[in-house]
C-alpha cells in the first residue's frame, strides 16, 4: 500500500465527473487499499478516488474513528447513486482533505439511500443518515465534480475566495502529502 498525493481545489480532475468502473483489477484493488491508507494517513473519514488523481467512480469511507461509530466498517462504494433522499435537512460543518483548514456549514438531506457496487461489482443498497449520510454525500459530489464549497451561499464563497487562491497555489502547509499540478491524474 502507498500513501498517494491528494488533489487540491483548482486540480482539473477535481471538475470533472468520474469515469464509470467496469471492472475490478488488480490496478483497481491497489487503487482502493492505497485511497485507505492515503485518507487514514490524512486523518480523514472519507476519500473519493479523484482526491489522488483516479478518474474513477470509487470513494472510501471509515468513520470508525468518530465519536460514537466506533463499530462502524469501513466501506468502499463503486458506482454510486443515490436513489432517495429525505426531505428533513441538517446544516453541519463539513471540511475536505482538498481545501485543507477550510470548515464551513453545509445543508444537506439527513438521510439517503445509495445503490453502489462492492469490490465483486455485485449492488448494494444502504440506508445512511447522520454522519454517514454526510460524508457519503461529500465523496458522491466528488464524483461528479462538486466540491463543498460550491453549497454555501455567495458570502461565505466571497470570504473563501482568498483562501481557496492559495490552496491552489499550493501556498498552504498539510501534514499530508498533495499534488503537485493542477494537471496531476495517476489513472
């Protein structure tokens, strides 16, 4: 396993949407034990494959290490849609691994069901709400090239905008390694 560099906002693959997976390999396995290391490296709780570079439709979770879900498995979710979304909202302070030191209140549906497929491409379907429903909606607007802060309203875009210049310009310390180019894609 390797700790892969993670993209920033202003990367190009961050804006793009992720390429349908239409076959688990041995690249694909690598792909995901490496996106596990890279974001408990980081800290993080959740990590879509765009985040160090893959085009692909793949995103990791593991919100073990949050206060009450210590028993929660961490999962890995191919090709996911969310197929249902409930109407009650919650705001919550959302950060990214790509806009480092970056939290702001995000709202969003507190619960949804998603429809993924595994690691043997055989679909699932799992209820979230809370926590996972969060972090699980995150990582899906990743895969279609949205980042949290395109969800907040036009001042607190207006307030990010400094900061957000110089995560892209790289002019920002993380304890974790990042990409080196806005052009930066491994797969």
């Amino acid at each position: 396993m390797s700790i892969l560099p993670i993209t920033v906002c202003g990367d190009k693959i961050l804006r793009k949407k992720a390429a349908q997976v239409s076959k688990v390999d041995n690249k694909i396995i690598k792909l995901i034990a490496d996106m596990f290391e890279t974001m408990h490296n980081a800290n993080g709780i959740g990590l879509a494959a765009n985040q160090v570079g893959a085009n692909k439709q793949i995103f990791v979770v593991d919100i073990s290490v949050a206060e009450g879900y210590e028993d929660a498995k961490p999962l890995v979710l191919i090709n996911p849609k969310i197929i249902a979304k409930s109407e009650e909202t919650i705001s919550y302070e959302e950060g990214c691994l790509s806009i480092p030191d970056q939290r702001e209140e995000v709202i969003r549906p507190k619960m949804i069901k998603i429809q993924y497929q595994d690691a043997d491409l055989k679909t699932q379907t799992i209820e979230a709400d809370d926590l996972l429903a969060r972090v699980m909606q995150h990582e899906f607007d990743h895969l279609q090239g949205v980042l949290f802060t395109d969800l907040v309203d036009e001042e607190t875009k207006k307030r990010l905008k400094k900061p957000l210049n110089k995560i892209k310009n790289r002019k920002v310390e993380v304890a974790y390694p990042i990409s080196s180019s806005a052009d930066y894609q491994i797969l």
